[in-house]
C-alpha cells in the first residue's frame, strides 16, 4: 500500500478513535489492531500510539486542573509510583522480543475490552455512591489533602506497569482504585485519572522515544486525526447515544483480539 494512502487511513482510524474516546472512550481499542492491520509491527504500533496520544493526556489534564484543588500533596505522591510504574512497563515493553510480544497482542486486546466492559457499571456505581452522599466532596477534599495510603501507592505501581506496557483501560483501573479507597466525587476521581495517566504516558513516551520504537510520520499522523475526531466527537456527544458507541467498540474489541489471535497462529504478526 503507497505510504500516502497509508497515512490517510491513519489519520482516519485515528480520528474515528479520537472521536469514540470523547463519546465512551476506549479509542485505542480501535486505533491499535487498525495499527497492526496496516502492516505496523505490534512493538512500534504500541509505542507510536502512546507518543502520538499523549497530548490528549496533557490535554485532559489541563481540562481537569481545578477538580485537584487542595489535593496538591496528594497529587505528588501519587505521581511517583506513576513515574516509576510507567518506567519499569515501557523498559518491559523494550526488552521483549517481537514474537513474544505478538503472542500476547491477542490477549491484551481481550483483557483491555473486558476492562472496558466493566467500565460502564463501574462509573454508574460510582456516581450514584456521590450523589447519595451529601458530604462527598468534603470527604474527598480531605482524603486527598495529605499523603495518599500505601495501598493506592502499591496498586498505581502495577497499573502504570501495565499502562507503560500497553496501556489500554488504564482510566478504568485508576478510578476502580481510587473508588475502593473510598472517593466517590467523580470530578475530583477523573482529575486524578487524568494527573496519573499523564505521568505514566510522559516517562512511557520518554522510553520509547530515546529507544527508537516511535514511527514519527504515524504519529504526527496520529495526533492530527486524534485532535480532529475528539472536536468532533465532543460536538457530537450529546446527540449520539453512549450504549451504541460502548457496544460498538466492545465488538470492535472482540473481534479484533480473535483476528489478532487468528493472525498470530498464522504468522501474520
């Protein structure tokens, strides 16, 4: 395929993934098997797809900066098993061979479209938790006022792991966490998603960039059709309903890892 024509369905997919993370979010659960099926090595497409997306989290971060009022301690020492969780994923990532790394592609894929089918349920019990507490903000503010617990230390340490590595589904796993510490103030819960995603994408970019695993005409690509299809997607959020994009993209999931599956036991990747 000439690389024009190739860049076009780049830019494409990944306005189409641009547009669902604004709508529903699990964007890359498009935007990575459409990677592989252009012929990107799964390594490189993983890799790429973090750089490219990674000014969306600065982005969401900047959107979200006066939800972690007063959490500014906290949301130091949350950074740090980010920065270090990201790290240890993306040196992962980097040193495992390419056909191991295929072998799991499938099973990524499937596990990240589970996560994202948990999501839904997930957020409803958790906004419903918040309004059903008169002092929920209160609490929070407090809750996150001062150092977090060891435990959500230790559990962000696995999930930026698992974020620097892959990626996908990390935001469920982060709020997931952050609701069993006991916060229920989704506002304030999605400003730290969005504090801790930033961190474990900027030292995962960082990696992959300095160990030359980033493609950087896909990228820019990338960032250029991610930018206008999550425009777009937030014009259309309130006319499209969220369960058609959700089930949409859990199909797009499953299908996806049988075919990556299927792909792997031929070869293919």
């Amino acid at each position: 395929m000439p690389s024009a024509a190739r860049l076009a369905l780049v830019v494409l997919v990944s306005a189409l993934g641009g547009g669902v993370n604004s709508i529903a979010g699990g964007g890359t659960l498009l935007t990575f098997p459409a990677l592989i099926g252009l012929g990107v090595p799964p390594i490189v497409a993983n890799a790429t797809s973090t750089v490219a997306l990674w000014p969306g989290s600065a982005g969401s971060m900047w959107g979200y900066r006066s939800e972690l009022a007063g959490a500014r301690r906290w949301a130091l020492w949350f950074a740090l098993p980010s920065l270090a969780g990201g790290a240890v994923g993306a040196m992962l990532l980097l040193h495992t061979p390419a056909a191991r790394f295929a072998a799991l592609v499938p099973w990524l894929v499937l596990a990240a479209t589970a996560v994202f089918v948990v999501q839904g349920p997930l957020l409803r019990r958790l906004r419903a938790r918040g309004a059903a507490a008169a002092a929920t903000t209160g609490g929070d503010a407090a809750a996150t006022s001062g150092r977090p617990a060891m435990g959500v230390l230790l559990a962000q340490v696995g999930i930026a792991a698992y974020g620097g590595y892959f990626g996908a589904g990390i935001g469920i796993l982060m709020l997931a966490a952050l609701g069993f510490m006991g916060l229920a103030n989704i506002h304030r819960m999605n400003g730290l998603k969005a504090w801790g995603g930033l961190c474990i994408n900027a030292m995962a970019a960082g990696i992959f960039i300095a160990g030359g695993l980033v493609s950087w005409h896909i990228a820019l690509a990338m960032a250029a059709g991610s930018t206008a299809g999550g425009y777009g997607g937030a014009r259309m959020a309130q006319r499209v309903p969220q369960a058609w994009v959700r089930w949409s993209v859990v199909c797009v999931g499953l299908s996806s890892g049988v075919w990556l599956y299927i792909a792997h036991l031929q070869g293919l990747l």
